[in-house]
C-alpha cells in the first residue's frame, strides 16, 4: 500500500467518500468482480475491497450500458486504474484513445485540461469530468491572454505548451506536447518555424530539462507542478542511503537538481517502460503516489520503495464519483466551438509528428523565464 509525505494511507484517502455512502457487497457483486481482485490485491486488503466492488461492479454495468469508457491516467489509485479504466496511460496515449475511441460518453478518470484535450479531439461525443475541483497547478498558472502578450514580446518564436494547459492556452498555441515527447517537439518546432528561440510553457522545470537536451534557446514561464517541484536533491541522496543500489526514475516536471541524482528521467510512459525492460531489483519512482502501485502489478519480482508525494487534485476522482457521473451526466465538459477549432490545431500537430524515440532528460539547461506585463 502506497503512504504519501504525511504518512497517510493514499487508498484509504481515496476510499473516503465511498466509506460514508458505502453500496452493498452482494454475491451478484462478488461474480462480477471476483476476476479484478488478483491485480490490485497486494495494494487493497480485503475489507476495503468489499467497499470497492460494488462501485466497480455498478460503473462497468453502466458503461456497457450507455457506450462509455473510461481513459484512466497514470495517477489514478488502482482500484480505478486497474478495475474500472478501459485505456490506461499518460496525458499522450489518453489523447490519442480519445481520439480513436467509438464511444459515445468518455469518463476521464485524471484531471480538468486532459477531459478538455478529450473533447477537443472529440468534440460530437459527451466527455465528463467526475469532479470539476480537478484542476492543476501547471494548467492554473497561465492563460491565453499570457500567450497573447508573450506572442508581442517573441515575435516570430513558435510557443509550444505542455499537454497540461487549458483550450484557450491551446488556442494560442502552435504545437503541444508532453513530457514523453517535449525535446522532440520544441526541435520541429524550431525547423519549421525557422527559429532559434522556442516559447516552451508553462513549465519552467520541465523547460530547463528540455533546454538541456537541445541546442535551441528556449523561452519558458514561472509555472510547475505542485507535486512534482516538492522533491528535493537531499530527498533522492536520503533514499539511496536507506535502500543502497536503489534505481532512481524521476519525472522530468522535477527541479533539474533531482534529476541530476536520479538514474534515469522520462514520462510515466518512459519510467513504466524502463521499469519492465531493467527489471530492477530496488526502484524509487519520482513522481505521484499512485505510479509506482499501477507499475508494481506488471513487475512483481521489483521491489519498490514507496516515497512519494500526493497529487491533490488526481485524488479527487474516485470511484464514487465516477459512477455518479455515469448516473447523472454530471459534470459535461463544454468548450466553445470556436475555442475547440483553433485548440485542436496544436494536438493535431502534435499527433502527426513521427517521433521514434522518447524523450530523456539529464540535467538543468539554461532556460529564460519570460515575464510579461500581465503578470508583473
Ligand atoms: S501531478 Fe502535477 S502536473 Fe499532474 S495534475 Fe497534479 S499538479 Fe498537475
């Protein structure tokens, strides 16, 4: 079971709201979903299994009902990830399920940008979010308005803008990206725009690891991830002290002098794939709570030692919730139309690009922190 930075038991916190209006555990319950308990027993004891499967039971019933799925993020607690999630992944590989899927109501099981970026690419289908408090701190730390000024400053710069942003940073944006793909991107974006400067927002942790793996100048903004910016370098120094010959992933949102201690860094799709190809006796994994629970099921000969710190707003999708969406439609994500037309045009680009290799990341490059008038 996985324990966040104040000790707390991250099941039992996401367990919460189904504790207090808690659906029976019936033999109807049990045979549906008997088959889910192996994969996420070593995480969930029983007791709190019995909580779980009646939700789990009635949200496949309903999505087989009414033609859902649900595209589940990395961070989500493994009673979601693994039992109720129909493509699992990171902000990229959610994108382009939700691009492919046939569904007619997509469920995102992750946070507010990435059900925008689901009905950006699916504009005709109904995407709900289970809770609209799921935001983000990288997505909450910029606007279009931002762009639109950075734009004036930079003229002629391409701006590319992490996955994590809202429609309308999207609709000012010329390309998106993600951390699995991010030094690829910001170099096509410098060839085609014929630039040697690259708008690269709105994180500035993500935009010195990217800044240096690369020759272009890049232009970045005072955003971060909440969760991730809380590591330190004496964090991954303490850890190895206590588990010598410990492997060290490290997600790229981290301050660059985590990354400089780590073993390797790269996306949760990155660190999921190194995990199953090294197989490594002893891991640490940098990044949100959940990650390492949803890779440990895949890896079981691992042993993973559990650090990590929480996402607050990833833990406001649970079970409880999502079947409540699925009940009752609530909450639709709308964009306007106009916002979706100009907002696609990034992902699209983004999707068609021929990447072959994902992104790594070493240490700090020197990336510029823009500042424009709006914000002082
Ligand atoms: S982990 Fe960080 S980047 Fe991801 S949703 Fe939470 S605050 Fe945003």
């Amino acid at each position: 079971m996985a324990f966040d930075k104040e000790g707390f038991s991250i099941d039992r916190k996401a367990g919460r709201e189904g504790d207090a209006s808690a659906l029976a555990f019936t033999d109807d319950v049990r045979r549906k979903t008997d088959r889910l308990y192996p994969a996420v027993a070593q995480f969930i004891p029983e007791f709190e299994w019995r909580l779980h499967a009646p939700y789990i039971a009635a949200i496949n019933d309903l999505k087989a009902e009414k033609n859902a799925v649900i595209l589940a993020h990395n961070y989500m607690t493994p009673e979601i990830f693994h039992c109720v999630g129909d493509y699992a992944g990171d902000s990229l590989q959610l994108a382009k399920e939700a691009a492919q899927t046939d569904a007619d109501i997509i469920v995102q099981a992750g946070v507010h940008f990435m059900a925008e970026t689901s009905k950006i690419l699916c504009p005709e289908k109904t995407v709900l979010i289970p809770d609209m408090r799921a935001g983000c701190s990288l997505a909450s730390s910029i606007t279009g308005a931002d762009i639109r000024l950075l734009k004036e400053k930079y003229p002629g710069a391409p701006v590319v803008t992490y996955v994590n942003t809202t429609a309308d940073v999207k609709a000012e944006t010329d390309v998106c990206c993600t951390s699995s793909n991010a030094v690829e991107v910001v170099e096509w974006a410098a060839r085609e725009w014929g630039s040697d400067t690259v708008l690269f927002l709105p994180d500035q942790y993500l935009a010195r690891n990217v800044a240096a793996m690369t020759d272009v100048r890049i232009i970045t903004w005072a955003g971060s991830c909440e969760v991730h910016e809380r590591f330190t370098a004496e964090d991954i120094r303490e850890m190895r002290r206590a588990t010598p010959g410990v492997i060290v992933l490290a997600h790229p949102e981290c301050p660059p002098d985590v990354l400089a201690e780590a073993d390797f860094a790269g996306s949760t799709s990155g660190i999921s794939n190194y995990v199953k190809e090294n197989q490594p006796r002893d891991v640490v994994l940098i990044t949100e709570c959940s990650m390492s629970d949803n890779v440990a099921v895949e890896n079981p000969n691992v042993n993973f030692v559990r650090p990590c710190n929480l996402c607050p707003h990833m833990k406001r999708i649970t079970l409880p919730g999502i079947l409540r969406a699925l009940q009752t439609g609530e909450h639709e994500v709308t964009i306007d139309p106009e916002i979706i037309r100009r907002a696609r045009a990034p992902i699209d680009r983004m999707l068609a690009l021929p990447l072959t290799r994902q992104s790594m990341y070493t240490h700090e490059g020197p990336a510029e922190v823009a500042k424009v008038e709006a914000r002082g």
